[in-house]
C-alpha cells in the first residue's frame, strides 16, 4: 500500500511539473508571437521597396545625386555659383558610407543606401532592446517593445529608403544606450557615446539635440560629469568641422549652417 501511494505521489507530482513546463512554454510563444508578428510585416514591406529599382522619394533622389558627386569628384560641397551647381543638405557620413557599401559590394548606389538603411533600422531595434532590458531585466518584454519601434509607417517606410534618417538615429540611439549602460558605474566605455553622437549629428544636424539632451540632464545631476562630457563633444564635433570647413574651402560651412 505504501509502495503504491508513493509511486501514485510521484506521478501526481510528474504530471504537475510537465504541466507547468507545458503553460510556461505556451506563455513565452504567445509572448514572442507579436514580436514575429511585427518582425514579419516589417520584412514584408521593405522587400518590396529594395526590389524596385527607382527612387521612391525625394531624398533618395537627393542621395544619389550627392553619392554620384562623391564619387565622381570626392567631394560634393562646390561653391553653388559654379558648375555643378550643387546645394549639399546634409554633412557626409552617411554618403561615405553609402558609396564605400557600393564599391565594396559592387551593387548600385540606390540599392546599396536601401540596404545600408535597412541595417542600421534592425541595429536601432537591438539597441532598443539593451535598452529596456537593462530596464525590465525580461527579454520577451523587452523585444515586443523593442520591435513596436517598426510598427509607425514612417519607420516601416523610412527604414528601406536611401535616406539619411535611420543612420543618424540609429548613432543617436547607440549613444544613449552607451551613456545609460556605463555612466552609472563610471567606465570609461562611456566616453564613447559622444563619438557616436558627433557621428549622428554629421548624418543630419537636427541630431544635435541627442547629446543637448545629456549635457542638460548632467547638468542637474552631476556638473563635473557634465563638464567633461560637453568638453569632448565640443573637442569632437569642432575638430571635425573645422578639418571638413578646411577641405572643403568654406564650403562646408556655407553649405550646412
């Protein structure tokens, strides 16, 4: 009778323990369901847009015509009164890279700023994830929220177009998760997030308002940190326009500012 009872208990307990496994596995599928959801559409719409084989948007024809001219001249900041008579809007990291994605993969200017956008838009979601998860301490929370950054039709769409956008956010995004994952225990990797803002901002200059945002919050917080940090970001960001303004005769000023 004993010998019975006992093995009846450790079934009992067996079927329980398979059942808790079983809802815990059914919690985490229907956890990252969402995420493969959004994930799913996401790759469904820019793979229509890589295919198609003109610009589909202003600034595409923008960067084309600024890749071609840097290519070509290896430079594009002219002086506007003369021939090619070329306005530059925005600074040159992303036209750099985009044309050296195209020499090294030999594959057009246009597909290669698309594909370079899509990169950088799927590395803007992992950042994401550091993120919330240095937050939440949940991965399948923090994935979902990570992937809803996909979900606006100005990211799904922005996110295959040869645009400068995703780039100078992606850097922008990069800088914080820096600054919020190694400033609270002093490391010194966190004197990398201004590179990466002054990379930001020579991808579009509107980005100037990443950094801005952690110079004000050590202001209040922390002044010597503060001092520090606008000291590097002001030495990085000077040392790259004064040289740009140099190579360029002017232009490079005359031309962004």
């Amino acid at each position: 009778m004993c010998t019975k009872h006992f093995m009846e208990e450790g079934e009992s307990k067996k079927g329980r323990v398979g059942m808790r496994d079983h809802t815990k596995a059914a919690k985490i599928i229907l956890a990252i369901l969402p995420t493969l959801f959004i994930l799913g559409s996401f790759f469904y719409i820019i793979f229509g847009v890589i295919r198609y084989p003109f610009p589909l948007d202003y600034g595409e024809g923008l960067t084309q015509y600024y890749v071609r001219l840097l290519q070509s001249h290896g430079n594009y900041f002219f002086d506007i009164q003369r021939s090619p008579f070329a306005f530059a809007a925005y600074p040159p990291v992303y036209f750099l890279l985009t044309s050296s994605f195209s020499g090294l993969f030999n594959v057009p200017t246009l597909l290669a700023g698309r594909l370079l956008s899509v990169i950088v838009t799927l590395l803007a979601v992992l950042v994401l994830f550091g993120i919330f998860h240095s937050i939440s301490k949940n991965k399948q929370k923090s994935a979902f929220f990570a992937a809803l950054f996909l979900v606006p039709f100005f990211v799904s769409h922005w996110a295959a177009l040869a645009r400068v956008d995703m780039l100078a956010l992606f850097f922008a995004l990069a800088g914080f998760y820096v600054f919020e994952r190694y400033s609270a225990t002093g490391s010194s990797l966190r004197w990398f997030a201004p590179i990466l803002f002054s990379l930001s901002f020579y991808t579009k200059q509107s980005f100037i308002a990443a950094p801005i945002a952690i110079i004000l919050y050590l202001l209040f917080t922390d002044r010597k940190e503060c001092l520090r940090f606008f000291s590097l970001c002001a030495g990085l960001f000077g040392g790259i326009f004064l040289t740009m303004n140099i190579f360029t005769g002017g232009q490079f000023f005359l031309h962004l500012f």
